[in-house]
C-alpha cells in the first residue's frame, strides 16, 4: 500500500494571513519524503480560502520539485474544464517531469462547484465535454510530443509539446471518479482511479467493483489500485485521537457543504452531474449533525493501532486500495498536524506498506 500526503490550504475564518497558510502547509509538505511518504498530492481550487486555495498545482509542485529529490508529485487533480488550452496544460506537465527526473503522477478530474464555474464564466454543463476534448490532447501530447486540436471547444494546428515529453505517462494518469459516469470515463481511458471517501467502504464498494469490472472490460488486464483520499488524525491517546478528529473532520465537513452547494437542487438538473442529485438528498435526510457524524465515521483517525484496523477492515471490504491522506485541515495547528504526520510514519506506514 501507498500512503501519500495530500495538502489542502484551508485558510478557515482568516485564522491567518494566506501567504502564513501557505508557508506552514509548504513546511509539512518538505516532511512528507524524509518521513517516507510516498507522495505529495495537492488539490485545484480557486476563490474560497476557507474550503481551499490552490489555484496552480503544478507551479506548486514545481516548487516541491526542487525541494525534495525522490517523492512521487501529484497534481490532484488539474480541473480540466477549467483550463482554456490543453496544449498549455501538456507543456507544463511535460517541464514538471522533466525537470523532477520523471517524478510525476497527474491527475484530472472536472469539478464540482457551481461557483468555480460561474467565476470562470463556464457552463458546468458543458464540463463534460471539455473534460473529454481536453484529455484527448493532453493525453495524446504527453505521448507523441505533438498536440493538434479540432473540436468543439478547441482548435490550433498541430504543435511540439517542448520541452518534449521524456517519458511515457501510460500507468502515470489517474482520474478522480465520484461517479459510475467517472468511473467509465477513467477505465475506458486505461487510467487509474481516485476517490473521495465521502461515506462507509460498503457505500464506496460498488464504484470500485465497477471501475474494476469496466477496467478489465476495456484493457483485458486488472485495474491499478485505486487511490482512497481521505482525512486523517492520529494520536496516541484514543479520547484525544477522537476529541480533535471530531473538531477539525466537522470543521471542515460544513465548508465542504457549502463549498459545494451540497443542499441545493441544481445537481438534479445540470447535465453531467445527476448522480450527485442522490449524495445532495442523502445529506439533506440526514440533517446536518447526522451528515456530518457519518462523514466523521468515514475517515481514518484514531490511535495507531485503531488507524490499522481501520485501514485492514477497509480493504476486507475494498479489495487493495493507495491511501492519501489530508492531514492540516479545519483549522487545525501547524504543531497538532505535524505530530500527527509524524506518528503516522512513524508507526502506520511501517504497518501497511507490505499489505
């Protein structure tokens, strides 16, 4: 199993300035490789500084790039829909990894927030589309070198990805699947997947079983692992392990409703995003205390021992899963997420690795 480290930039209530935000999450990110993670992941999100501000993961990575010389980099993912030219995605993906010695993972996915969409004047109904004209070529670009356009949303002549692509990106590309129309998407394109864990692993098996099943389908070959992302705590006191997982899971739990517009009704309505319409009445039934408690249950805190038997009773159900986990989150301290990084590594990656 692999366990990567996942950076956020939650800035919750102005708790500092953004530029503080940044330098203590970057400060966390630097531990991640000498403590043996195996990557650094980070999100895209633009405009919301208490859900999350990551405008540019590649240019973030970049920097990591040059601090750090084994650790896998992730951008986790590149919005797609959101970016007017591929062919500029390809050329900085192609930079990235050669400037890191081959070092990248990318990931794509196409958004979920209503107001990410409307501050970039695009139609979230066309986020589909766009998702599937752009990864055509960036994929196709990453591997011939070259990137041509004639589509609907975009057109140029055929033009050389430089610096040119060093190294194939097959088995080197994931994407974020939340839904069976994703999860296609990511099997039929013979990529990986990543998932948010947003409820219990029977609520999540039948994704997984999909993707895989359609994967086999489509590649005659068994599906990579996927990636479970999810938020993290570890401690060795149980009552404090649950005590702070509770506070700053909850704490992050209300900005992703609202982030999302998780209990409003366009999901029903907008082309592409239907199957969310039932996770939004999900919520919505629950009520906000009991959504946010079944939210809590899902991730993976506790004591080292309690993490363990989490991680194994997930895969009991899941089959073999790549864990990335959200360590600063909610508002929490730069001192309480470092010693839950720490004690993480120091005795939970140990403990999975080999299963």
């Amino acid at each position: 199993m692999k366990t990567s480290y996942h950076l956020l930039f939650q800035n919750l209530d102005d708790a500092t300035s953004d530029a503080d935000q940044y330098a203590t999450e970057l400060r966390l990110a630097e531990q991640a490789e000498p403590l043996g993670f195996d990557g650094i992941w980070c999100v895209e999100h633009h405009f919301d500084k208490d859900y999350s501000m990551c405008p540019d993961n590649l240019q973030l990575l970049s920097y990591l790039a040059g601090r750090t010389t084994s650790i896998e980099l992730v951008p986790a993912a590149v919005i797609l829909p959101w970016h007017e030219q591929p062919l500029r995605v390809a050329e900085k993906i192609a930079m990235l990894d050669n400037m890191s010695d081959g070092r990248v993972y990318l990931g794509v996915g196409r958004g979920l927030a209503k107001d990410e969409y409307a501050s970039f004047g695009i139609d979230m109904e066309e986020s589909r589309e766009r998702f599937d004209e752009s990864y055509a070529i960036i994929s196709n670009a990453l591997e011939t070198g070259k990137a041509k356009a004639e589509g609907k949303f975009f057109n140029h002549p055929e033009s050389p990805v430089r610096p040119a692509p060093a190294r194939s990106f097959k088995d080197r590309i994931f994407t974020i699947a939340m839904s069976p129309d994703s999860l296609d998407i990511a099997a039929k394109s013979g990529t990986a997947m990543a998932t948010f864990v947003v409820g219990p692993a029977e609520a999540h098996k039948p994704l997984i079983d999909g993707y895989r099943e359609a994967f086999q389908k489509y590649n005659g070959r068994p599906a990579p692992s996927p990636h479970l992302d999810e938020f993290v705590y570890c401690h060795e006191d149980p009552e404090e392990a649950e005590r702070a997982a509770r506070e700053y899971i909850t704490n992050y739990y209300v900005q992703f409703i609202r982030h999302y517009s998780m209990l409003g009704d366009h999901f029903a309505s907008t082309k592409g995003y239907q199957s969310y319409a039932a996770l939004a009445s999900a919520i919505s039934e629950a009520g906000a205390l009991g959504a946010a408690e079944a939210y809590l249950q899902a991730q993976t805190w506790g004591t080292p021992d309690q993490v363990i038997e989490k991680i194994k009773a997930k895969r009991a159900v899941l089959g073999d899963y790549d864990l990335t986990g959200i360590f600063m989150y909610g508002g929490m301290s730069y001192e309480t997420a470092e010693a839950s990084m720490r004690l993480w590594a120091e005795k939970v990656i140990p403990a999975v690795k080999d299963l």
